[in-house]
C-alpha cells in the first residue's frame, strides 16, 4: 500500500506519529495546517505561520494537541487535492459506504488585513452509509497554557490566556474534559460541517451553516483557480509544477509579502537525531529564490509584494554581518531567540523541538547574490525597480565589494565556525554582476570600476582557489579538498559554461561521490564536520540542481531520468520535504520552499533543453 492509500488500523493498534509524507498542507495565506491520511490535523498554529501550536501532535502525539475527523470504522483512505487549488480531499472506504472529509481554509481576496481567519472540515457520506468520529483537543501555546471549554448557544469556546477559538457544527458536540467530541452517522447525500474560528477583539463567534460553507467552498477553488490560471507554464510536468507553485503561494504570508521556508517547526532531518529546526521564518534566500521561480511562471504579484516586503518591513542594519540579516520574521522583526521545548517529546523521539532560530546571526554572503539576482529578475520580468530601491541595492552591492572575502557559514548554515566557502564567493559574483547587469541595461548610476574590479578579482579566486587539481573538481571551501553540492550552482548562475571542462568534471566527481539514484547529498559531514551529531538524508534542492546541471551540459537523457525518479519521491499529493532519506521518506520541515522551487526551475529548463 502507499501512502495514499492505506488500511486505517483500530485506535488502540494505531501508530503514534504518522510518517511526514503522509500529510497534506492547506492555508489562507496568513497560516496553514498539516493534515493527515487518517483524517487528523496534528500541526496548526494559529493565526500566522509563526504563532504558538493549537495542534501539534506531529511533534508530540500525547501532549501536542489533534482535531481527528475520520470514519468510526476500520477504512482505506485516499488523500488528494480538489483539481487545481489548495482544498485538500481525504476519502474513506469502508464495508458499509464511502465518505470525505474535504478540509480548507477560506480565501476570498488577497487583503494584507490579518484578522480574518477560519478552518472549515466539510464531512460528506457519497456512497452507503458511514459512522463518523471527530475530537477536537487543542493544546495552546505548544501544550504549555491550560484552557477552559465551555458550550455558548451554538458553539463550543476553548478559552486559553492568549488565545480563543469557537467550534460551530451542524453536528450535536459534546465537551470532554479539556477536549470536544462528537459522534455522528451520515447516508449517502448527507454532509456535515466543522469550522473552527479565531474569535477575539472585534472578531465574534459566528454560525457555519452548510450552505454558507459551500459556498466558501466554491469562493475557495474560484481564488486558487484564478490564481494557477496565470501561469505560463505549458511544458511536460504541468501538474506537478503547479502543484509547486501553489504551494509556493500557501507559504506567502499576504499580509507583509514575506515568504517563509516552510510551515513547520523541528521535523527532523534524521529521526532520532538533533537536527531539528524552526523553518515558520523568512530566510533572504529562500524567499529570493521563490520570487525567481515565481517569476518564471508568470506570478509578478508576488514579487512585488516580497519587493514591498524588504522595502516597508526590513530594517537595514551596521552590524558585523552586515547590512541584511540571512532571516526575518514575517513581519519583519530581525530578532529570532531560539529557545527549547524540553516538555515535548519530538517527532517519534527526536529531540530537541525549537522554536526560533539561532543562525539568524550568522554571516552568510550567498544571500547577497539571491537577492540581487531575484531583484534583477523582478527589474527584468515584473517591474522596472524603483529609485529609492536602486540606491538600497547599490549600497548592498557596495558593501559585498568590501566583503567578498569574509569567512561565513554560507547556504547551509553549519555550526562548526566560519569558512572560505565557495558558495558564498559565487554568490558574490553573481551580486555585482547582475547589479552591472541592470546599471547597464537601464543607464542607472553605479560605480561600475569599482564593481568590475571586484567581480573580476572574485572569478580569479574561485578559479585559482576553488579549483582543486588532485580532486580534478570545484570543491566546497579553500584549503580543502571537500566536494559540495552548493557548487552546482556554477553554471546555473552564469559563472561558468555548463560545457567547461572543468565543470564537467565537478559533474562527474559529484555524480560518484554525493549522487545516489538521482538523489544528491549536500556534503559528507565525516570528511566535512558541521558541528552536529549524526548523519542526514539527501537535500532534495541539490537533487533538482543536479538535474539542471545535467541539462545544462547537454547530458539531457541523464537529465530527464534524474527528474522522473525525483518525481516518484514526491508524497501522493505531490509535495516534498526538505531531505530524502535512505528508504525514500521524507525527512525535514514540510514542505520546504527550496524544494518545490528547484522543483519549477529544474523543469523549465530541462523542457527547453529537450525542445
């Protein structure tokens, strides 16, 4: 059986924790929950993506909090997305009758107003008849504050000290200590519905008839339909690149702009091990990387809502790592405290949950190139950039010309110390470059001695420093002989021929060292110690990049069968964590940006490459 489909076991033999694949996302733009094959929400914070877990039993599945929703009697379920939205559908099959739960939170326009906010469970019965159970048990603040459940007229209020939310139901519910429980029967025809409102300030309990919520429904698949329907993207993988980009749209925080690297908080990159991080932030690459992927496809809007992003919620600073930040919240606040949450268990044992992030100091100079470049890209394809934002990107590119060569702790943010990594020194490059790019292009003022002195003399260091002779390939960082996957980005930034020699034989040392079945690792941390215990699964960027490449270099059969094995890695609604491990599951925050991004990249340019 797979993921998509499986028999659900009785409540007393079934597993704690459910594999992170097998979980679909939905969303409102302002926040978004994880939902399960066997019905259950176990990750939902509310009301942004950054807000404290009301579900959490993803990461602990007694403490945590659910909202199980799911046929009473033993079933095969199936999970899919309604077509072309982010509605997401679980069937249950069972002896008796065939039901779904359809599961989506409510978007009727683009507003950047944040109050609005709603989880709708619609319960249908398509076929016989068929016994549902549904317990709502909210743990708010992480499981950390206490709440109180009380029954009001129609609605049932679980009040905590910094958060209410009300449950209205066509259905009877009952309170059962700290939890609501309801037990209920539907023929064929029937449907029931759940909503589960915010409620707080000027926003009131209020009703969720059944009509009412079908026709939230049906204004729901009209926006995200209207919105896929911009896209430019007519090539061979149609359906898995808009699937990409509408979860790309599900991690946009509308009303700043902000983009966050994925919706979760320390799902681990090795089960068992420490490597547990909170991705619910903006990280200046990721987000640039999906405005460029955006972009590609099309979705200008975006861009100039992240553009408004930088130029309204981020502050520039002076400090020792520079003017940006490598990350932000989604409001654009620069401190991030990362802090522990000994009091939950981690998923299936992996320990320690965390919430913020501690690399928000680092110095990593690759995110100055993601930047511009996107920025570029935005001046090219959306809008031309506007005057204040040129002086802003020169005084950045002006400072990377003065700092090109500082030790960071570039794209993958180790914790063993800083280093001359190639990566970052690329990124540089690409910096200055595309700044001259656009300073040309538009007849903009610019320092261009000073920028093409600096990127002149940044291409001799790699090419002299970053080449390594005895490995006969671009390596990792100077002084070392390590290879890297981040180099795969050298032909994809337009700093080298993908047909050099050189590279191609960078190719051929990753394809033996660090590619296994399509499948790429960023590093090998024994040869390249990161400063954490343990090993990890496979990135799956690198993967997509490693696609690009080989197209690139007109290696484009080997190219299209890397692609179509890193599709079957895709769970059944199509969606990608950030690392794969040894047996295929998916491993890391989920979904992740990065991924689905490289995901859009790697087709478009492989579909051009194969004509």
């Amino acid at each position: 059986m797979t993921a998509a489909e499986s028999l659900r076991p009785c409540k007393g033999d079934a597993p704690r924790y459910l594999p992170i694949a097998e979980h679909g996302l939905i969303g409102d733009l302002r926040t978004a929950a994880l939902v399960g094959t066997n019905g259950t929400i176990d990750w939902y914070c509310c009301a942004r993506f950054d807000a404290p877990s009301v579900f959490a039993s993803i990461l602990d599945a007694d403490r945590g909090g659910s909202f199980e929703l799911a046929a009473d009697v033993p079933a095969r379920t199936k999970q899919f997305y309604f077509p072309d939205t982010n509605i997401l559908i679980t069937r249950f099959f069972a002896d008796d009758g065939v039901g779904e739960v359809q599961d989506f939170m409510p978007i009727v326009d683009d507003s950047r107003e944040a109050d609005r906010h709603r989880l709708i469970r619609r319960v249908l019965c398509v076929r016989g008849s068929l016994p549902f159970t549904a317990r709502i048990a909210p743990r708010f603040d992480y499981g950390r504050q206490s709440h109180t459940v009380s029954v009001q007229q129609d609605h049932t209020v679980f009040d905590s000290p910094d958060l209410s939310l009300a449950l209205t139901s066509s259905v009877t519910v009952e309170t059962d200590g700290q939890d609501a429980v309801s037990t209920f029967k539907l023929v064929e025809g029937e449907a029931a519905v759940f909503a589960l409102d915010r409620i707080g300030g000027t926003v009131r309990p209020r009703t969720c008839p059944l009509a009412e919520a079908e026709e939230l429904f049906d204004a729901t698949v009209r926006y995200w339909r209207r919105w896929i329907s911009q896209s430019r993207y007519r090539g061979r993988w149609r359906e898995m690149v808009h699937r990409s980009a509408l979860t790309l749209k599900l991690l946009t925080y509308a009303p700043t702009g902000a983009i966050v690297a994925a919706p979760t908080t320390s799902l681990p990159e090795r089960i068992g091990g420490e490597r547990n991080w909170d991705y619910r932030h903006v990280w200046i690459r990721d987000a640039a990387f999906c405005i460029y992927a955006l972009l590609r496809l099309g979705f200008t809007q975006e861009a100039e809502a992240f553009v408004r992003f930088l130029s309204e919620d981020i502050r520039l600073g002076d400090g020792p790592s520079g003017p940006l930040q490598i990350m932000y919240g989604i409001d654009g606040r620069s401190e991030l405290p990362e802090q522990e949450l000994p009091h939950l268990e981690g998923h299936l044992g992996s320990s320690p949950v965390r919430i913020g992030n501690a690399a928000v100091t680092q110095l990593q100079l690759d995110i100055y190139g993601a930047l511009v470049d996107s920025l570029y890209l935005y001046d090219k394809w959306g809008q031309p950039l506007a005057s204040e934002h040129w002086d802003t990107l020169c005084d950045l590119v002006g400072w990377v010309c003065d700092n090109w060569d500082r030790p960071d702790m570039s794209i993958w943010e180790t914790r063993a110390g800083p280093q001359r990594f190639l990566y970052s020194q690329l990124m540089c490059w690409v910096a200055i470059e595309r700044a001259m790019r656009i300073a040309t292009r538009r007849g903009l003022p610019s320092d261009m001695p000073r920028w093409a002195h600096a990127r002149d003399t940044i291409y001799r260091r790699i090419m002299e420093r970053g080449w390594s002779p005895e490995r006969r390939a671009f390596v990792q960082r100077e002084g070392e002989d390590v290879l890297d996957a981040s180099v795969l980005m050298m032909p994809l930034a337009k700093f080298i021929s993908p047909t050099d020699p050189k590279w191609l034989s960078t190719l051929d040392a990753l394809g033996e060292e660090l590619v296994s079945d399509s499948l790429v690792y960023r590093y090998d941390p024994r040869v390249s110690p990161d400063g954490l215990r343990g090993e990890e699964g496979t990135f799956s960027i690198c993967s997509f990049w490693y696609v690009e490449a080989l197209a690139r270099a007109g290696r484009v059969d080997d190219a299209r069968l890397a692609f179509e094995k890193m599709l079957t890695y895709a769970n059944h609604v199509g969606l990608y964590a950030e690392e794969i491990g040894r047996t295929g599951e998916q491993l890391g925050n989920f979904p992740q940006a990065f991924t689905h991004l490289a995901l859009i990249s790697a087709a478009f340019n492989l579909d051009r490459a194969l004509g």
